[in-house]
C-alpha cells in the first residue's frame, strides 16, 4: 500500500470535488459493520427486531456512516493533514440491499490552512440521506 | 402515571460521570476492522498505527461487554423514558490531538438537555443531548463529541398504551 498524495493549502480551490467512494449494503457488509464497530445493538443485523420498531429493514449504524465521511476526508488530506471537525444528521435510514456513495466538496478555504468541507453520505435512491460538514487543516507549501 | 418529563429534567440535566479509563490500549486490530468495513486501504491506519479519528471514542469506552459499560449506552439506559428504542441522530466530533497504538484513553460523559417532542415514530418520544470527552493518558483533551439520541417505544406499545415510565 502506498501513502495518499500529500494536499497543501496552496492547491485547493472552493468547490473542489472530493473523491469519494461507494459501497453495496449487502448482508456481508452489514456483518462488516457489526465487526467494525462492535455495535451489537439489533437495530443494525436483526431484521425482525428492526421491522418491530417500525423500521422497513436494518440500517447502518453512526459509527458505520462516520466512518465513511471520515474516509472521505482522511483519504484527501494526507499524512500531514489533520482532521479537526466532523459533524452530520442522519435524517433517513440506510437499508440493507441500497448502494451509498460518500462524498465530500470544498466548501471554504478559511485562514491558516483551515478548511471548511461539505461532506455527505447519498443513494440513487433517496438522495442525500445524511448531510454534514467538516473542517480540516492542510499544510502549508515549504 | 404519565411521563413526568420535567422531573426527569431536574434530575438528570447536567449530571456527568466520572472519567472512566479504558481497560486496554489504543490496537492494530480494531483498526484492521474498522478499515475492513468501509474498504479503506489507507497505510496510516493498517500499517503505521494511526487511530482513525472517529476511533477515538471505540478505544475510550470500555467495549460492548459488559453491556452497562459501552460508552454512552449505559448511561442512557438509566435515564427514565416511555420507551426503550434508541436511534442516534446527529453527532458531531472535534478533535484537538492525534492518536496512535498504545495511547491509552478514557472518558467522561455529560447529559446535556432533555426534551419530548412527538416524532412519526412516537408522540411520547424522548431527545437526550449528550456531550462526552475523550483524553489522553496525560489527561490532555484529544476530542470531545455531541450526540442527539431518540428514545421511543415500539409500535406495539404505543398501540397499547405502554409506558415504562
């Protein structure tokens, strides 16, 4: 494996895309999360439990979705970056069986290599399901 | 008896708990899976022991066994509501310090505020913000993190009346 690409301050611009990723929410992957994160509450693997609290099916859970929008952000910044803020609402559940795509904007590029980043979690689906936003600081150029 | 919401506020609003020390160190292999889960092949994490950042609260707590002890959930569990279905809402994390493997951690909760509100899920629904702080062995703030959690009952007792509370 090799390092992510270093990213200064000096090279970025408002409104740069940030790459982002996808991932199917198929049964193994919802194992993945329970592993992952160890959340072992039913809501996320048992779908019986789920359906009884009036959900359609299992969801992905917070430490799941964060650490998605985290990739996003840790995949741009580099080594030398530092993630400073992260927050986000999930505002609609997502279930077993969809495709969701992280993604992450540049929103602001702020004083001392602050950088305020819109970043969100979206299926074809229903959309934008979880927005958020971030801040990160890049190094600056020697 | 109905829900008596404003005691439960009086009772519980900014109570905090004390600084509670993980049992083990900061680890490669929770970061193995952590990194497995969402396909991040990123080195810092699986070869050179960086702690992703939204980790920082998976190593302070004390782990999913004993349940009572699992971050913010046994804290929760003692406050009264109508129901005992829990959703986390919105979360927000500022970081102050990196990690690595081998740093210890521990952490401290606090109830922020407690409110009712009526969702689609269920009119008796409970909103407990909570604010919790991550240190380091130096007791240096390495991150504090905000949750907005939803208590509700199942469909089921909302149809019967049920409350526990």
């Amino acid at each position: 494996m090799s390092a992510t690409p270093q990213r200064y301050q000096e090279d970025v611009a408002n409104g740069e895309e940030l790459p982002g990723f996808s991932l199917e929410l198929t049964m193994t992957r919802m194992v993945l999360q329970v592993s992952g994160t160890q959340d072992f509450y039913p809501i996320h693997h048992d779908q019986a439990f789920a359906r009884s609290a009036g959900h359609p099916d299992i969801f992905i859970n917070t430490s799941f979705i964060r650490g998605c929008l985290c990739r996003v952000l840790t995949d741009w910044i580099g080594a030398d970056g530092f993630v400073k803020r992260l927050g986000f609402q999930m505002r609609t559940p997502n279930l077993l069986g969809e495709t969701i795509s992280a993604r992450g904007r540049v929103k602001q590029k702020g004083p001392d290599g602050h950088i305020e980043i819109e970043v969100w979690i979206e299926s074809a689906e229903k959309g934008v399901t979880v927005p958020g936003s971030a801040t990160v600081i890049l190094p600056a150029r020697r | 008896m109905a829900y008596d919401v404003k005691t439960v506020k009086r009772e519980w609003e900014g109570h905090e708990t004390a600084l509670a020390w993980r049992r083990y160190p900061v680890e490669h292999e929770p970061i193995r899976r952590h990194c497995h889960m969402i396909d991040d092949a990123n080195p810092l994490f699986i070869e050179e022991g960086r702690c992703p950042p939204v980790m920082v609260d998976f190593f302070a707590s004390q782990g999913p066994w004993p349940a009572a002890d699992f971050d913010i959930l046994g804290l929760i569990r003692r406050i009264p509501t109508p129901g005992d279905r829990l959703i986390n809402l919105n979360q927000e994390f500022e970081w102050f310090l990196p990690v690595r493997v081998g740093d210890r951690l521990g952490i401290r909760h606090k109830v922020a505020s407690i409110h009712q509100r009526s969702t689609r899920l269920d009119p008796l629904s409970v909103w407990i913000r909570t604010e919790t702080t991550i240190v380091n062995e130096r007791e240096q703030v390495v991150a504090r993190r905000t949750n907005q959690i939803l208590v509700h009952r199942t469909p089921e007792e909302i149809a019967t009346g049920v409350s526990r509370s």
